[in-house]
C-alpha cells in the first residue's frame, strides 16, 4: 500500500513542529484531501488539535508503548482511506528513550521508511541555519531529511540569507514562516491547553494555522516529497475481537477534565463486546445506564477539583460502583479520597495534592498484584506525566525502576501509569469480560 506521508521534525521542542504539523494538516484539508493525523510519542493533547485539523481522531506512534512491530500496522490502520497522512514529531529529531533514539522522531521515521520535514526556528541566525540543517540531515543516513521549513523569520532579507546559506548546502526550503504572536495556544503546567477545553478558541486557532502555513508553505513541494515514499508491507492493525455478546456498557469518563485517552482503546472496547457511553464528571449526576465498568484516563482533574468535589451524586455512584474501574492519572486522583483538600470519591485509599515537580517518563512497570487489568508478575510498558502527588495507605500495585506506583484490588486498577492498550490488548478484554451488566448499586 503506497501512503503518501511526512515526518514534521524538529532540531528541539519550540521549534514550531505543532504550528507548521497542524496548520499543514488542516491546509491540506482545505484543498479537499482527506488527511491521516498521527503524533510520535505519548502525547494527548496535539492530536487534539490534529483531529480539529482533520476532521479524522489523532492517533500516536509510540515504539515503547506498542512495540516496534506494531507502529507500522497502528499507521496503516489510522490512515486507512487518506489521501496523505501527516507525523508530527516529539521533542529534537533524535531524541528518543534515556540516551538512545528508541522512540524517538527519527526512529519512527526510519520505521515508516517515511521524508522528514526539519522545522527550524531562524529566530537570531541566518548562515548558521545550513550548518544546523547540515549536521541532522547527516547525522543518520538513515532518515532522510527531504527540507527545510523556516520559522520565526523576522524580515524578507533574513528570510533570503537563510534561502542562500541552504541552497548552497543543497536543502530545499519548502516555507518560511514569519514571527507572528496571533498563532501561538495557551499553555499551562503540562503544555497546551487541551483543544476540547476551547473547542471555538482552538477551532479558530487551527483555522489561522491553516492560513499561515497556506501563504507561507509550498504545499505542491510538500506534497510531491509526501507521495516519494515507498509502499509500506504491513498489514493493518486491527483490535482483537472478543467472545462477549450482550454488549455490557462501558462508561468512559470525557469531558474538560478527562480529555486524555488514546482512539484505539475505545476501539479494543467496543471489538472486545462492549458499548461505549461517554460521560462527564463535571456536569453528569448518573452514570450512563446499565454501566458494566468504568474507564477513567488522564486530563486535568486538579484545575477542576471543586467542580469535581462539587458534583456530590456522581461521586456516591462511582463511589458504590461495584464493577471494574480503569483508572490512570487523572483517573487515580478522581478515585482519591481528597485532591487538593476536595473531596473525591474515596474509592482508592489516598489523598493527592499538587506539587512543583513535574515527574515525567517512560516506565517499565512489573504487576505486583491482581487488578481488573492485571495479573502478579506481568509487565507494563507505560509513561508518567504528572505535577501531583498521592499519599497510598496501602500496598502499590506497581514496581519499575524508579519506584513504586498505583493501587489495586479485585475491583480497581489506578495508578499514574499511562497504557497504550494496542501495546497491550489483553487490557480491554479483561475489562470488558469482567463487567456485569447492569452493575450500578442503586
């Protein structure tokens, strides 16, 4: 199957790979292409704004989270039907998992045999420029860097001394994009303000995205480098079918405060047997009817913690639930006994508070017990991406290299690990096989 695809890549973080990645998805859009959004990395909230960008849900390539061998069939199955698929990069092009490129841009480019596109913030040089571009378009002959897109240009004669020093080292400039503050998102603690906290405000700031990158890019170039990509001979990604038939509900938590959570765990859910029904712990006072099981993934619950504590019914539910619940992060705090001295649902013996330390990377995490996802002994791959913190009164559920995380019991599995459940199928099925329905104590 030949996808016409690009990498968006960058020397480092604030080079501008989520403006040009966005704006060109949704350029792309406009000209009646029917793009494929795709993140590297364990990211949430950009392909939130891929999937306002699109109209398609934003899907993540991560080696470490799914395997090496699963990114290929997750890339085919997201852009199935497309007519170009765009990647946005993570981080610089090379970095990848502690001192190794695993997981990083350029290995997900190598595993898409996929042309990179070097984003370069031209901010306060102009000749050095080639030398930069120069040293990552060498630094591995194995990803091929394809151009260059130029940001923060500051005039037209900075834009033609950059166009000058990278000619000469034979690198195409495929954009140049002048500074301009009108484009930039909020951001806070954890990054960007996620798209469905401001869907108008995001919905016009992909708009303007798009019009920059259409006056400021050649998309035919970018097109024409998309479609040299090679065929790719894998076959398709596609969840594992389960055995269950009477469609138990699987109520996944949504809303400005649970924003995180990846497009294919809702479709392992519904393949595994279940229905999906979402609901909003902010605004809804019920579970949807006949929930079988809970899924609570990560967001933003402690900018949310007195409308949380405040929504008294839907916590007595969720705290006299007695189906399984999948918690993590945001999940983890919610089932807390307090988050930041507000009440929550007491469902995990804890209290969670805010702190300025940011925790954050990859995990490879060892069951210590049984849970609705878990069996003693069995491996995780996961990542952490938290600022808060969680007194347990009781035993972890998980053990990895850095310490020691999470609760469980027959009942419920939370912990601050994220998982991609394609990197791990067993997840969904056991969720979903467990569940009764109805089981909402009334």
């Amino acid at each position: 199957m030949v996808v016409p695809r690009l990498v968006i890549a960058a020397p480092s973080s604030g080079s501008g790979k989520t403006t040009v990645a966005t704006g060109l998805m949704a350029a792309l859009r406009a000209r009646g292409l029917r793009v494929s959004p795709h993140k590297v990395g364990p990211d949430y909230i950009d392909p939130g704004y891929h999937a306002l960008a699109t109209g398609c849900p934003g899907r993540n390539l991560d080696p470490w989270l799914v395997g090496e061998e699963r990114v290929r069939p997750l890339f085919r199955h997201g852009a199935a039907g497309c007519d170009v698929a765009v990647v946005e990069g993570v981080m610089g092009l090379f970095d990848g998992k502690g001192d190794t490129d695993f997981a990083s841009t350029a290995h997900v480019a190598r595993l898409l045999d996929a042309p990179v596109v070097l984003v370069v913030d031209a901010a306060r040089q102009s000749r050095s420029v080639a030398a930069v571009v120069h040293g990552f378009a060498t630094f591995d002959p194995r990803v091929r860097v394809g151009g260059v897109v130029l940001n923060r240009v500051g005039s037209d004669r900075h834009e033609e001394l950059c166009r000058s020093a990278l000619a000469a080292a034979g690198m195409p400039v495929l954009g140049a994009i002048r500074r301009d503050d009108a484009v930039s998102t909020p951001s806070r603690h954890l990054g960007l303000v996620p798209a469905a906290e401001r869907e108008a405000e995001a919905l016009a700031a992909v708009d303007r995205l798009a019009a920059l990158v259409t006056r400021s890019c050649d998309l035919d170039a970018l097109l024409r480098l998309a479609a040299s990509a090679p065929p790719l001979d894998a076959v398709p990604w596609e969840p594992a079918r389960g055995e269950r038939t009477d469609r138990p509900v699987v109520a996944v938590a949504g809303g400005a405060a649970f924003t995180f959570g990846y497009a294919e765990h809702v479709e392992l859910l519904r393949a595994a047997g279940a229905d999906v029904a979402v609901f909003d712990p902010l605004r809804d006072e019920r579970l949807p009817d006949g929930t079988a099981a809970l899924v609570i993934g990560g967001g933003f619950p402690e900018v949310y913690a007195a409308e949380l504590a405040a929504n008294e019914p839907l916590r007595a539910q969720v705290a006299a639930f007695r189906g399984p619940i999948a918690a993590e992060c945001a999940g983890l705090l919610y089932l807390c006994e307090e988050l930041d001295g507000q009440r929550m649902c007491g469902r995990v013996p804890g209290r969670a508070r805010m702190t300025p330390r940011l925790t954050l990377g990859y995990r490879d995490a060892v069951a210590l017990r049984r849970s609705p996802l878990t069996e003693p002994g069995e491996r995780f791959r996961g990542h952490e991406f938290h600022r808060t913190a969680v007194e347990y009164a009781g035993e972890p559920l998980f053990r990895f290299e850095s310490g020691a995380d999470g609760f469980g019991d027959a009942q419920v599995t939370a912990s601050y690990l994220h998982l991609h459940w394609a990197g791990q199928p067993m997840t969904a099925q056991r969720l979903v096989s467990s569940s009764r329905s109805p089981s909402v104590l009334r």
